[in-house]
C-alpha cells in the first residue's frame, strides 16, 4: 500500500468517524445541552464534501484553475469560523462542569473572557505579518486557532485538577469534550510545530498528526456510544471552601439593602446647660450628705 492510499484511507476513516459522531450527537439530543457543539459538527460534516469535491476540481483544472482559490478561500473561512465554534464550546463545557455551582459559574465566565482575550493578544503578538493580501488570511487564522487551543488546554487541566471539588465523573459528556479537544490541540502545538506549513501530505509526521485526530474522534464516539452517568446533586458541608466561594462569587453584583442611616438631631443649648446643673447639684447634695 503507497502512502497516498494510507493517507486517503485515514482521511475516509476521519470523515466516517464525523458521520459517526454527529449520528451519535444528534440521536442523544446533546445539542440542547452543547449548541455550539452541533453547529461545529454541522460546519465540518458539511464543509468537507465541499472542500474534496474542490480538491478534486483542482487537480483536474476545472473552472480554468479558479478551484484553487475557491478551496483556498472556503478552507480558511471554515477554519476561522471553526476557531469561533471553539471558543463557545468551550463557555458551554465550563458552564455544565460547574453547573451545581452557579456563583462559581458567573465569576468564572468573566475570568474565562478575559483569559480568552489575553490568549488572543499573545498569540497575535506573535504573528510577523510577513505575507500581504490573501496570503495573510492564513496567518490570522492559525494565530486564532492558537488562542483558542490555549483555551481548551488550559479548560482541560481545569476539570483534571478540580474533579474531585465539582463531583464530576470522568464519564461525564463535558469531560469527554474537553479531553477530545485537549487531544486535538496538544496534536496541533507538538506535531504542527516540528512540520512545515507546505509539507506533503504523504510525510510521515502527516500520519502521526491524523492518527490523533482520530484518537480524538474515537474518544468522542466513545462517550456518545456509552451511557452518561446522571450527575447526582452536590452536597457540600457548609465549612468547604468550594461552597464558600460560591456564596462569594454569588454575592458579587449583586446590590445589598441600602440603610440610611440618620445623624441624631443636635441638641438644644439650654438643655445641655440644665444637665450640667443637675450634675453640679447632685455632686454638691452627695458632699453635704457626706459632712453631716
């Protein structure tokens, strides 16, 4: 078997697993609970049709070549709005990991914006915006996807660490998201970073690179195909610090009972004088009382 056979079988196999997944995705109803999920999903089953049917017109020039710039266009436009799909499933994975902890939701959201928006400056920092016209298309689109792969990495060693504190199941759907994702975006920094952007798509690190693509598929399958476990209600001692953060992420914004508080009303000068007379009296009784 030549290793362009290998490669398109892979490639069959990735798109099956897609098929496969979204099927799964969709018979479970899990787009009510992950929206953004599904229209990724519905983004990459109805993108890649397209964009092998263009591949193909390509290589057989049709359109007198202009199938070249079609694909060039659709790809990255999939690719960036890919990266945007991303970063809400992200907010929708966070949300149902701490969904027993809604102050903790709250705060952790704003926390999660700007996180998301410090991972994008640093990743366009980085761009040299050497390329001009279309060919700077690319590189905005990998400095996004650079982002957004910080975040699902960092969201990933997020529920490892905290599991235990937010009861969550390493069956459950949310986990089983972010450790696909995790997969996917340790694939794209570590294999990514040691090929070239015009390498051949027959090079062994191009294998590597889709053989996790589909571990990460795999995985998802996997958690779809098997039951989920019905989160039980999280009960907390009122001593645990998960529980005390949550009041106090609760009580953030929100505006308490304002009380007026009024001055006493000053006093009356004469007032003040008959009382120091009562005092001089009553000293001076105590004094005579005393003598006698």
């Amino acid at each position: 078997m030549s290793s362009q056979t290998a490669m398109t079988l892979l490639s069959v196999v990735e798109f099956a697993l897609w098929v496969v997944f979204g099927f799964l995705f969709w018979t479970k109803k899990l787009q009510r609970r992950f929206p953004a999920l599904g229209g990724y999903l519905a983004l990459r089953l109805g993108s890649a049709p397209l964009l092998l049917l263009l591949l193909y017109g390509q290589a057989q020039h049709w359109f007198n070549d202009y199938c070249y710039l079609c694909y060039f266009i659709t790809y990255w436009s999939v690719y960036i709005a890919s990266a945007v799909f991303l970063y809400f499933i992200c907010l929708e994975v966070f949300r149902s990991a701490l969904s027993s902890f809604p102050g903790l939701t709250k705060f952790g959201i704003v926390v999660f914006h700007w996180a998301a928006l410090a991972s994008l400056i640093v990743s366009f920092s980085s761009i040299s915006f050497s390329h001009s016209g279309l060919l700077m298309v690319p590189d905005i689109a990998d400095g996004l996807m650079r982002s957004v792969s910080i975040v699902e990495l960092c969201l990933l060693a997020f529920l490892c660490l905290s599991m235990n504190a937010l009861s969550l199941s390493v069956r459950d759907m949310a986990f089983g998201i972010s450790l696909g994702f995790g997969l996917m975006s340790s694939n794209d920094f570590i294999v990514v970073s040691l090929i070239s952007r015009y390498t051949a798509l027959t090079a062994p690190l191009q294998f590597i690179y889709e053989s996790l693509i589909l571990v990460a598929l795999g995985t998802w399958v996997t958690y779809c195909a098997l039951p989920e476990p019905v989160r039980a209600p999280v009960v907390v001692p009122a001593s645990s610090t998960v529980y005390r953060w949550n009041e106090i992420a609760q009580a953030l914004g929100h505006s308490t009972t304002k009380v007026a508080l009024q001055e006493p009303a000053p006093s009356f000068f004469l007032t003040d004088v008959e009382r120091v007379v009562e005092k001089v009296l009553a000293r001076n009784l105590k004094k005579s009382e005393s003598e006698t």
